[in-house]
C-alpha cells in the first residue's frame, strides 16, 4: 500500500479524478482535488495494492500533473 495526495498549487479544478475514480478523489470547498478514503484521511490517502493501478491512471491522465505518491 501507498499514499496518494494532491498537490493542490497545481490543481487546475477539471474534476477528471474525482469523476473517474470518487473512491479516492473529491473536490475540496476550493474546487481543487483531494484524495480520500471514505471523506476521512484528506489528502492523505492509504491506497490498498489492488487499485494502485487505478490511482496510477489517474496520476498519468491529469492534466495538471498534480497527483503523486507520497515518498516514505
């Protein structure tokens, strides 16, 4: 498992991520991304192994280049 977050500065509010994959994305009160899990841990998400692929896609398709796994 890893962690996910959003860098919110370079957020460009197109909800792709919170469209596509609302298990681990959300939009915050500012219209920027976020991610999840179940509303709680706010961008500081525990991503189980079985959708890291998932988040991955995410992460390659956003057209801010803001999502990235959090480095341990």
């Amino acid at each position: 498992m890893r962690k996910a977050y959003v860098d919110k500065d370079n957020c460009t509010s197109c909800n792709q991520c919170a469209d596509n994959l609302p298990k681990y994305f959300m939009m915050d009160e500012d219209d920027l991304s976020q991610t999840h899990i179940g509303g709680e841990t706010i961008n500081d998400a525990m991503i189980p192994d079985e959708d890291e692929k998932k988040v991955q896609k995410e992460m390659d398709e956003c057209p801010g280049e803001c999502i990235h796994w959090k480095k341990h």
